[in-house]
C-alpha cells in the first residue's frame, strides 16, 4: 500500500470513490460533482481542495479529502471531507494509514484542529473514529443552506 498527495489524472478514480462512498450511506442521487468541477476546484489558480489516495497494485482503493477553514476560537483548521476505502479493501488498514496522513498534514501545518462530520447511522465509521480518540460533540447541530434555498 502506498499513500501518496493526489494529481488530477487521480480524479476519475477520486470521484469513482465518492458515488460508491454516497452509494454506501444511501445517497447516490446527491453527488453533482463532476471531474471538470474537481479539476478546476483542486487545481485550478486558487485550490479549494487536497486530497491523498491510497494505492494497492497500482489501482487507487482509498481517498481522504480536505480542505482548509478558519475558526475564530483555533485558528486555521483542516477539515476531512471524505475519507473512504473501497469496500473490498476495508479492514486493511488502509483507512487508519489515510486518517494518519490527514493528522500529520495538520500537524505539518502546525494546526489545532482538525474536523469532520460521520453520519449517525454508520456505526462502522463512528467505532473507527473512537478508536482515533475522536471528540464526538453531540451539542451541535450541523445546518446547511443548498441551492434550493439560496434560490
């Protein structure tokens, strides 16, 4: 296993991994993304997102997806948007290895923060997060505007 920073000729392969990680919480319909918005949004003048895979015989069967934010109370933060292993690889250690680089990218960057969101209903992701000591903050309430309500 190698995990390597992601390169746009990645993104056939990043964005394959996104549908099956929607198709795995039941949300295939959700992904708009398509890889021209990928490639001008992660390599474009001004980057919105990092991501690095993790390969195995040469096939990408891992993604762990981030960007930066900015916290009044920590400062600049880095927030984990996906981190998905293929479903035929999980178990391997694959997805430890993909968070691992994603702490130690924000420890590089000499951050205080990291963030993320798991899903209620995936139990396998939230055992796998307390095993990192991941803080769960149930106090907060996630909220969102999506383009029907800007419209």
């Amino acid at each position: 296993m190698i995990i390597r920073k992601g390169v746009k000729e990645d993104l056939d392969a990043v964005l394959d991994l996104v549908r099956e990680l929607a198709e795995y919480v039941n949300a295939s319909d959700q992904v708009e993304t398509t890889e021209e918005d990928m490639l001008k949004d992660g390599f474009g003048d001004e980057p919105v997102f990092h991501f690095y895979v993790a390969e195995v015989a040469d096939k990408i069967v891992g993604l762990a997806l981030y960007y930066y934010g900015y916290s009044t109370w920590k400062g600049k933060f880095l927030y984990l948007e996906d981190l998905v292993v293929r479903e035929t690889f999980r178990g391997q250690g694959i997805g430890k290895a993909l968070f691992n680089r994603v702490v130690s990218q924000a420890q590089e960057d000499g951050l205080k923060l990291v963030g993320w969101q798991v899903l209620a209903s995936n139990e396998n992701a939230i055992a796998f997060y307390k095993k990192a000591g991941a803080v769960f903050q149930e106090d907060w309430i996630n909220c969102r505007l999506y383009k029907e309500q800007l419209d």
